[in-house]
C-alpha cells in the first residue's frame, strides 16, 4: 500500500523487494482521508486508521465507522 511505500522500510511490490525514498517529510506520513459513502468505505478507513470524509453528511455511516 501506499502507508508501507511511505514508511521508507523495503517492502515487496510484484515480485520485487522495493524501497521509496526519500520518505515524506510529515510523519507518519502525509495526510491521507478515505472518501465515500458506504460501509465498506467506512471499514476500510477504520482498518487503515485513517479519517473517513464521507460524499454526505450520514450520521448512521459516521457511527457505523466509530463502531470498526
């Protein structure tokens, strides 16, 4: 993923062992917010432990996300 790339430590990419340097300057990392409006979104952002930016204002989506 994009966080490992960042993280500066090798990491495997189709078959290969790779490393991207430099690392980012803001640490961990830039800042990354998941978008959208589904459950699916909202437990990816939660598994990632990243800000979910839901399309709309959805309180149930916004409790489910707290519940991940």
């Amino acid at each position: 993923t994009l966080l490992t790339a960042w993280s500066g430590e090798p990491f495997p990419y189709r078959g290969r062992t790779v490393r991207v340097t430099p690392r980012p300057y803001t640490r961990p990392h830039p800042m990354l917010l998941v978008g959208g409006s589904s459950r699916a979104a909202a437990r990816r952002a939660a598994r990632l432990g990243l800000p979910l930016f839901p399309s709309a204002h959805l309180p149930e989506l916004e409790a489910y996300y707290h519940q991940q």
